[in-house]
C-alpha cells in the first residue's frame, strides 16, 4: 500500500507544505536523503498546541498530538523536497524537542507522538532511530518541534 493510500485509510488530511517562518527552507535534499527544518505544531498558519509539559499548561496527550501534527508538518516538508509523500522510502532519524519544566523526564513518550504516527504510515520503513530533547523554549511558544530525515527514490 502506498503511503497516500494509508494516509486515505487513516483518514489523516494532508497538509500544505509549510511556509518558513524565517531565512530557511522547509526541506534539503542530498542524494538519497532529504533533512528537514524543525516543523512546529502549525495548520493554515495557526499554531495549534502552545505550552511547556510538566507546568500544569499542556497535558501529555495534548503533547503527544502536538508532536504528532509536528511530524505530519516534517513529512509534507520532505515530501516537497521529493516529488511527493509516495517517493519517501523510509524515515531514517528523527528529532523531537519538547518544551518543558527541568523536572519533566517523559520526553520519549511525547515524542511517539511523531514516531507512532511515521509507523502508522509506513510500517517497518517508518521505524527510526530518535532523539527526544526538553527545551526551555520553542519558537512561538509552542509545545513541540520536530525535524527528520528521510530516504528518498533516487
């Protein structure tokens, strides 16, 4: 199955590729692999989840589902940088920031949030080796940053 036909299935909506907030572009592509800039919780231009983890504001859930419309945001990035979704063979590494206290430790449960979402995608090819990183800080104030690099067709 094709990854556009199990975004179908998942019913998950497929979103623009997101415009840089700054002197970036969204995507690079090298070769076989494609590394994205650090996407943010954003839909049409909204920020959707805003908040650090661990101080009463932004629950895990809302932390997992911020992470996850993170990764949705990498792979429309990557996916322009391509051809399309259907040209990512498989998703190599992944980077989640996650705004929190300095008491907070669950960072790798937010981050599947992303990761689970990749899996869900493309299965075996979607699994990826991962860091999960607490920040004190994001750009808009949101909960969740995340960036990846993808194998790609040649």
């Amino acid at each position: 199955m094709s990854a556009t036909e199990r975004l179908t299935e998942l019913g998950i909506e497929w979103p623009a590729v997101p415009t840089p907030l700054g002197s970036y572009v969204p995507a690079v592509r090298i070769g076989d692999l494609v590394y994205t800039s650090g996407q943010t919780p954003l839909v049409n231009g909204q920020l959707m989840y805003a908040g650090a983890v661990g101080d009463g504001t932004v629950t895990i859930e809302d932390a997992k589902a911020s992470a996850r419309l993170c990764g949705l945001n990498a792979l429309a990035a990557a996916s322009g940088a391509c051809g399309g979704v259907d040209d990512i063979v498989r998703i190599v590494k992944v980077t989640v920031f996650v705004a929190s206290t300095p008491d907070f430790t669950r960072q790798p449960e937010v981050a599947n949030g992303a990761s689970d979402l990749f899996a869900d995608i493309f299965g075996d090819d979607g699994k990826h080796a991962r860091s999960a990183i607490g920040v004190s800080s994001l750009p808009l104030g949101c909960t969740t940053e995340v960036e990846i690099i993808v194998q790609v067709r040649p």
